[in-house]
C-alpha cells in the first residue's frame, strides 16, 4: 500500500495505517498501565504528560469514525448508517458485559484457588460480593463498574450519541464542535455524569465529557481528508512546549503549584473522569505533532503486513484480549506479593501475546476471505467461472 499523503499533511486515500500504528501502541500502554506494580509501567505515557493512552485512544478512535461513516451520512442512507451504529453500540456494550463477568470469575476464582479471600475487595468488586442481586443488575444495567474495565461502557455511550453528531456536522462542522464543547464545558462545570447505582459516585469515564474528544477527532480527520492538516510554526511550536512543560510538571510532580485563578477545575485541572482541559490540550499537541512533522508521520506509516498495524486494525479484539490478560496478571501479582520482576516477565509474555492473537486473526480473517471467495465462484456458472479464474 502506498501512502498517498498531500504536502500539507493530509491522511491518505486509502488505509491509514498510521491510525492502526498508534492506536496499537494505546491498546498496548492500556494493557501494559492495566497490570500495576511492575517496572514497564514506569515508561508508559501517563508518566511524561498530563494524558495517557485512554485519550488517545479516543481519539484515534473519532478519527476511525470520521473515517467509516463522515461520508456516508446522507439524504437516503441515513436510516441504514444509524442501524449499523446502533448495532456497533450493542457490540461494544455486550463486550464491556462479557469482561466484566470474566474479570468476577478471573478474581473470585483466584480468591478461591489461592485462599485468598481478600482478592473479592479489589477493583471495585466488593459491593457486587456483598449485595449481589442489587451488583448483578447494576453491571446490567451499566449503574457499576470495575476497575479497570470502564472504557467499553464510556465508547459505547460515545457511539449512541453518534447519530446525533454525525446530524449536526451535516449543519455544520463549527455547529457540532459549540455543542459538543458546551455539552463537555457544562458536564465539567456541574459535575453531570451517569451515576453509579451501588456508591455515591459516577463513571469513572464520563462519557458526556470525553465525547469532546471523540468529536474532535472525528471533525479533524473530515477536515484533513478534504483539505489536509496545515503546518503552522506557531502551533508546533506551542504544541511542542505544552509537551515539554506537560513532562516536566509530572516528572518533577509540581503538582502543588496552583494556576487555577478561580477557574473551574475543568478548565485548570488534572481529572480524568471530566477530562479537564489539560488533559485534552496535551493529547491534542501530540496528535498535532504526529500529523504535521513529515518524520514522526512517515514512521507511523508502517506497511499492512506489520504486527502493529495488525494489532491496531484489531482494536476490539485485541482490547478485549488485554483486558482478560491483564485482570490474570493482578491477581496472579496479588498473590505473589505484588513482585514487581514477575509482573514484568508477566507483561512482557502478554505483550507477545498481543502480537500473536493479532497474527490468528489476520489468518482466521484470510482463511474466511478465501472460503467466501471459493463459495462465491462455484455459485456462477460454469462459463462465467472459467472466465473469472482467467
């Protein structure tokens, strides 16, 4: 495949396997971020900004949207692109259902192979143990949810409200970004968010916030594809320095430095939960970066035969794989004493495993390809099959 980019850092027109690259890299730090206690951590984004792979995934995955159904939205189809979007928002929430009743039996088999009781109040699982018919319903009903195991019911949510974006960027693209930004300004503000059932709080990711980002990306990658990704000095180079100062405020943790001027936490704050501007403005710096830098784009255009393009182009899978893989990790380090050395040798087997399960589902999807294509010749005629294998 050939990457047919602009001069101005437009994506190309056919499979942007850059989006595959570094999604598979955020798909790779959530797993590697979802066993702690071990040395890999340590190296991950979250600790050399104020974001961390969840926000890129988000956007990447806006972006992936723009990508499938931007131009698809319109006048007589509309009906059927919601159906299919719908359909994706059942798939992502009976995923999120499905880890979530592996990640039980994964800690209440451990708590019960091992002995160790004590496994039943990690990642939130305690209230579902102790009041379960009031937890089994609350899980169902997206009202409770685990520990690390919380972005599937967030991007869910984001595809619902999809139909409605995908409506107002055929108003206009500036309509959809004010009401996208008001919706996240105001939630941030007021502290609006889905409630748990079983607590006092509420999503840990909350979608009526991260949808900002999901817009983003999503009205950005239209953009690009229709006028390309302009290079401005300037913005490199404040996005630039937004990375640089971001670092250094984590590494050195000036945390206890107050820049607020009575502004809401939103807009001044670290909360991932509302996604305060920080946040946001970092991820957004880095894509920008990643886009107009013609180095930091060519290496991200990695062929479609890489292993990372076939862990990215499998996102769901491989998430769901992670996830599965890291919830054994913790309980395999909780009952270990939480070795940092082992959970290290753990990731890393994990990480490998990654590429392999990427591996069996390009072979599996080309094992299809071909029987579908062998069930496609035989049903034409003879003459006309005779011509096709010509």
């Amino acid at each position: 495949m050939t990457d047919k980019t602009g001069p101005t850092g437009g994506v190309p027109r056919e499979r942007d396997t850059r989006l595959d690259v570094i999604r598979a890299f955020a798909l790779l730090t959530i797993f590697v971020n979802h066993v702690p206690g071990q040395y890999l951590e340590h190296l991950t984004s979250k600790n050399f900004g104020f974001s961390d792979s969840a926000e890129a995934f988000v956007l990447i995955s806006g972006m992936s949207v723009g990508l499938a159904y931007g131009s698809r939205f319109r006048m007589g189809e509309r009906l059927a692109v919601t159906l299919r979007i719908l359909r994706r928002a059942l798939t992502l929430y009976v995923a999120h259902i499905m880890t979530s009743i592996i990640t039980f039996g994964i800690f209440a088999g451990g708590a019960l192979w091992f002995g160790r009781q004590d496994l039943l109040s990690e990642i939130n699982l305690r209230a579902v143990v102790d009041r379960t018919e009031q937890g089994v319903v609350s899980m169902v009903l997206l009202g409770h949810q685990f520990g690390y195991n919380n972005i599937l019911s967030m991007y869910a949510a984001l595809f619902l409200m999809l139909p409605g974006f995908l409506w107002l960027y055929r108003q206009s693209a500036v309509l959809l970004l004010a009401v996208s930004g008001t919706l996240w300004l105001c939630a941030g503000i007021w502290r609006i968010a889905p409630s748990n059932f079983l607590d006092d709080g509420y999503w840990f990711l909350n979608p009526l916030s991260w949808q900002f980002l999901f817009v983003i990306g999503f009205t950005g990658m239209l953009r690009a594809r229709a006028k390309g990704i302009a290079r401005n000095a300037l913005l490199l180079a404040l996005s630039a320095a937004y990375l640089m100062i971001s670092m250094l405020w984590v590494v050195f943790s000036w945390w206890n430095i107050d820049l607020s001027f009575g502004l809401p936490a939103v807009l001044t704050g670290f909360d991932k939960t509302f996604l305060s501007a920080p946040r946001l403005v970092h991820v957004l710096a880095g894509a920008y970066l990643l886009a107009t830098i013609p180095a930091l784009s060519r290496w991200a255009a990695l062929p479609l035969s890489h292993p990372l393009v076939a862990v990215g182009r499998h996102s769901l899978a491989i998430f769901i794989f992670g996830t599965i893989l890291a919830m054994i990790g913790q309980v395999l380090l909780f009952v270990t004493g939480k070795d940092p050395l082992f959970g290290t040798v753990y990731v890393l087997l994990g990480i490998a495993l990654h590429f392999a399960y990427a591996r069996y589902l390009d072979w599996q999807a080309a094992v299809m390809s071909r029987n579908a294509n062998r069930q496609g010749l035989q049903a034409l005629p003879v003459k006309e099959r005779d011509r096709t294998r010509r």
